[in-house]
C-alpha cells in the first residue's frame, strides 16, 4: 500500500478536523470521503487527485 503524506495548512486542518466530528468519523474516513467525491470538490483536491494519478501513471510507465 502506498503512503500519502500531505502538507495542509492549519486553517483547513482544522476544518477538516471539525467535519470529522459532525460527520462521527476518523480524520483520515473524512480525508477519504471527501477525496471520493462524496462532499462537493473542491479545486485543490481535484489538483491533487489529478497529481496524485499522474504521477501514478507516470511510476507504472517506468517500471514496464
């Protein structure tokens, strides 16, 4: 399993923190909800999704 390590700034931290607890999930449940698109996207994370796939991409084409 490949591990994600992000950098977020202490305002959304907090945010996300806050929503895991209206929500009575983990914050990482509610890092991953959000990422699945089950709250509204917002442009950062579609970036970072779009990153995150390219350079998965990118690692599969190197390794073949």
């Amino acid at each position: 399993m490949t591990r994600v390590i992000l950098e977020i700034d202490t305002q959304l931290y907090r945010l996300l923190q806050s929503a895991a607890e209206t929500n009575h999930l983990s914050f990482d449940d509610e890092c991953r909800r959000r990422l699945e698109g089950a709250e509204r996207r917002s442009r950062y994370l579609q970036a970072l999704v779009a990153e995150l796939r390219a350079d998965d991409e990118q690692r599969r084409a190197d390794s073949q």
